[in-house]
C-alpha cells in the first residue's frame, strides 16, 4: 500500500525492518516509517528547532539538569533530538542506540 503524503517524497527505502520516507513540505522535511504520521520532522533553515511537540516533550529533562555533560538517546530517527542538543550543549557527549541500521544512513544523508 503506498501511502500520499502533502509534499514531495525525497527518500524512499524498504528494508527487512520497514518502510523510510522522507517527505518535504515547505521548510520542512519529515521521516516517516511507512505511516502517515511523522517520525520526526526538522525544519530545513532552522535544524537544531525541534518541531514536533512529543520532542519538545522529551527535553523537559532539560528543567531538571540545564547542563547535562552526557545524553543517551534510544531511537535516532531523524536525528532532530541529537542536533538540538549539539547546538545548546556543544560539550555535552551524546551516545545514540538505533536498532535500524537503515536509519541511521537516512539520517546521516
């Protein structure tokens, strides 16, 4: 079933593991796993803005600890999470787990 997102489809894969699409709509460019609703999502003149609210959700630690010296991320994405950290915390070491190895290439790409 293929799926018709608003905007242009950029990236398209399938692996064992799944569906990648990249889809860019505007300043904004999204992954989606093969459904509708966004993976995560940057904006392309801003990318170290987190766009999407669950992300935005994800670094309320961030009241607890405002300088933290070290991050482990589970699940890359995107990578929207990674480059607002690298941004606000240039010192800070970020280790990233993603089971997807196809993931990562997306996102590095």
């Amino acid at each position: 079933m293929r799926l018709y997102y608003d905007g242009l489809v950029v990236h398209q894969s399938q692996s064992d593991d799944g569906v990648i699409e990249v889809v860019d709509l505007g300043d904004t460019r999204s992954m989606h796993f093969g459904t509708f609703p966004r993976q995560s999502s940057m904006s392309l003149r801003t990318p170290h803005t987190l766009e999407l609210t669950y992300t935005e959700a994800m670094m309320a630690c961030l009241l607890l600890n405002t300088s933290p010296e070290k991050v482990l991320i589970i699940g890359l994405g995107g990578g929207s999470i990674v480059k607002f950290l690298l941004h606000h915390f240039p010192e800070c070491q970020i280790d990233v787990i993603e089971y997807r190895q196809d993931v990562v290439k997306v996102a590095q790409g």
